[in-house]
C-alpha cells in the first residue's frame, strides 16, 4: 500500500482550507459572518486537516506510532472522518496487521461520503480481508466496490484472479479517458454448424453437418467521461472458418461498433443507467465474402441495486434487421422487420455463489409471414470459484417460439444446458473451456435438431 500519495492531496487540501476558514475574518464586517452551522462543519474540516498535515509528518519521519496515536485519538473526537479511518488501515496493512486493518476500512467505508470514495475503501477492505484468507468477505466487497465506474475495472480484475492469502493487484483508478484492445482466438467442435452471423433464432439455419472450427477476433474500447457519466464505444470483428469444407460456404465475417453513455448508482435506491446504439453487419462465403445482414439497435440498460446481495438488471432493446437478397425469397420468407427484446435478469449473491435468473421476449415483426414470431426464453446461470482460482459457470434455459403468423403454424421448443470453466492469468491473459448442448423440438420436421459444441477461448489484453 502506498500511504504517501493520499497525503500530497491532502497538503494542497489544506493550504486552500486554511484560505477558506480565513475568508470570514474579511467577510465579516459586511455582515456575511458564517452561521452557527457553517462555522462548525468549517472548523471540523480544519481539524481534520491539521491531524492529516501531523499524520503526513509523522509518517514521513517514519515515526508510525506517533501517526497512528495523532489519527487515534482525531478519531475518538471525530470518528465519522472516513479518511482518516482509511490512512489508520493503510498503516496497519504496511505493518502486516490485516485484522485490524480491515476493520479500519470497515469503518471508512461506512463512513464515506461520495461513491467513488465508498469504492476505494471497499476495495482496501477486500485487499485485507483476502489476505487474511476470508475470500468470501473479499468477494463480496470487490462487487460492491465495482459499482462505481472509476474503481470498476480494478475491482472485476480482481475479482478474476482472487487468491486466498495472495494481495490485490494495487488499486488503479480508471483514467477520464482510455484505450483497451483484446485480441481472441476460439476453436472448437460444432456438432450441428449453424450460420454464426444471424442474430434471431428465427432465422437459425442448421447444416446437419459437424465441422472443427477457428474464430480469431479483437475488440477494441474507448472509455471517456461525458457530463456526469461515462461514454463507452466498442468497435469489433470475428471471422469464423469451418475446416470441413461441406459448410465453407457458412464461414461468415461479423463487424460491429457498439457505443453507450452510462452513469453509476448515486444515492438510494441505487439505481445505474444507461443508453446506446449498436450497428453491426455481416458477410458470408457464398462466392468470396458476400455481404449478407446488417442490423441496428437503440437500447436503454438499467441496473438496480437491492442491497449489498442482489441486483435486477432491464434490457429494452429495439432493433432492424435487415437482409440483401431477401425478396429473393418469396414475399413469404422475408426475414427482414423490426423487432423488440425486452429482458430482465435477477442476480443473487450467496457468499462466493451467484444465481442469475432472466425473462426475454422477443417479437420479430419480419416482413414475410414465415419469419414473423413471439419467442419466449428464460435463461438460468449458477456461478461459482472452484480449485486454482478457476471459476465455473453452469447454464440452461428453456425457450418457447411461436411463428404466428407461417403457413405451416411453426411452434418450437428449444431446450439448452451448457458450463464453462474460466481463469484469468497475470491480468493480461484469460482462458475458458466450454461445452452447450441444444435441443429444439418442433411441429416442422425440418426444424428438429440436435446440437452440441465444445470451445477453447483464448483472450490476450493488449492494452
């Protein structure tokens, strides 16, 4: 921990605090005295910077003991200073004291005035906690700490790599402004090969073909800070080649930009939101690389915070999708329409366990009456930490589609069940293995099938 860098603020702090207790002494006689109230709250802060201007000295003379008893008894005088709290654990954390130091922590947290300020502390608590064994506890702390944006990406890269008795990597405030990059590489076996750039299930095709796959892909992110909150661009690529030549002409090339301006939670209830467009588009191997789809998206996000346990997340999404060629097709089979997926997840947290449990409908509106459908899904993940820091997620769902409107009274019933196992190494590097089995029983024979796929992703932050 680095106790320093809290002080250098702090000495600034102070030298602007002592012009502002100073003003009423020239304000005064204009009849602009401070009221009772203002004058009181004007000399606590002037207190509190007096005991940061010693503890700064003492600690600088490597007389700890002196600091710490200056902070000790400034706390039993004014103990909802939250910084001070926070200086008398980074202390106690220097010393090897975790016990002690997270209770410190504790209390800065409680105690905070602003989110940001609540994160970081949360973040120092979670850092003694896991170094005292107590994962749990850690866990717990570093979700609570990632609902501020500018603690986030410290928190969830922490929570990637959580080892009992091992600290936390030292806390990296996010930037106004930031570029990150990832590059992909994902192979596997697909039992079934699907055409990978549709993006409706009413639009999935099977080949009943199996084929080895390879998908190299790379994202990369722009984060800057916009009014209150935080604007987030994403612009992506994937290129999946199928080794077995019977489905090359379903190797498809996805590009997509994405771009969302959100703001955290402040104040109770809790609530974050966030609003965005996305446009993707899409090309497939019929003779080279046809331009086949293309699709654009507004939606609103919205996340609200129950407590420190669970959390309900909405997703109102109203999207276009849209296909060259298609009244090639037949007025019939139009694929192209409007539609609206409007979604809610509920996450629970139980220590280490998560439940996430979710509600989709979907309506296409396409133009031809065989595409047109009402779909129902309700997706379940079980999440947890298992042996080595490796996490492993369990997944199934049940999905209910009704093609209301298609000459042969469409009516399928999609059942999927899956895991994965992930673990994230030295910050940069992430790996997962993962498996999903699909199940889809329909009244149309053609649309009965069986799917299975198994993936190895590999994922490499280069900034």
């Amino acid at each position: 921990m680095n106790i320093q860098r809290y002080f250098r603020e702090w000495t600034f702090q102070a030298l602007c605090l002592t012009l502002v207790v100073l003003q009423p002494l020239f304000t005064s006689s204009a009849g602009l005295a401070d009221s009772p109230e203002e004058s009181e709250s004007k000399a606590r802060e002037t207190d509190r910077e007096v005991t940061r201007t010693y503890s700064q000295f003492y600690i600088n003379e490597n007389r700890m003991a002196d600091a710490k008893q200056e902070l000790v008894d400034h706390l039993k005088v004014d103990p909802e200073d939250a910084s001070a709290w926070n200086v008398l654990g980074l202390i106690f954390m220097d010393e090897k004291d975790f016990e002690r130091a997270g209770g410190y922590f504790f209390n800065a947290a409680k105690w905070a005035q602003t989110q940001d300020d609540r994160a970081v502390y949360l973040y120092n608590y979670a850092d003694a906690e896991v170094q005292l064994g107590d994962t749990e506890k850690a866990m717990k702390a570093l979700r609570l700490a990632a609902r501020s944006q500018s603690v986030r990406e410290s928190a969830n890269d922490a929570l990637d790599i959580l080892s009992a008795g091992k600290p936390l990597p030292n806390l990296k405030m996010t930037p106004p402004t930031r570029f990150s990059l990832n590059i992909g590489l994902n192979s596997g076996y697909d039992s079934n090969v699907v055409l990978a750039a549709d993006q409706s299930v009413a639009t999935l095709q099977t080949s009943e073909v199996a084929s080895v796959f390879l998908t190299p892909n790379f994202s990369l992110n722009h984060k800057t800070a916009m009014g209150h909150g935080t604007l987030e661009s994403n612009l992506f690529s994937a290129f999946t080649w199928n080794l077995n030549s019977e489905v090359s002409s379903l190797n498809s090339l996805v590009l997509g930009l994405d771009s969302q301006w959100g703001r955290g939670p402040e104040g109770a209830p809790d609530f974050a939101s966030a609003y965005g467009y996305s446009f993707s588009t899409s090309f497939i191997n019929r003779d080279g690389l046809d331009w086949f789809s293309w699709s654009p998206t507004l939606f609103w996000k919205g996340t609200w915070y129950h407590g420190n346990d669970d959390e309900t997340e909405f997703n109102v999404p109203v999207r276009y999708q849209g296909y060259v060629g298609d009244d090639s097709s037949g007025p019939d089979n139009r694929r192209s329409g409007f539609g609206v997926l409007p979604q809610i997840t509920h996450r629970f947290y139980f220590g280490i366990y998560s439940l996430s449990l979710s509600g989709l409908y979907e309506r296409h509106f396409a133009r031809g009456i065989n595409f047109k459908v009402n779909r129902f899904a309700f997706p379940i993940t079980f999440g947890f930490p298992i042996w080595s820091n490796i996490a492993l997620s369990l997944n199934t769902g049940f999905e209910y589609l009704n093609y209301f409107e298609s000459t042969a009274g469409r009516k399928d019933k999609l059942f999927t069940a899956g895991l994965s196992l992930s673990k994230t190494l030295w910050q940069d590097w992430s790996f997962s293995v993962s498996y999903s089995g699909t199940r889809n029983i329909s009244n149309s024979a053609d649309a009965k099938y069986w799917r299975h796929a198994g993936t190895l992703s590999i994922i490499y932050g280069v900034l």
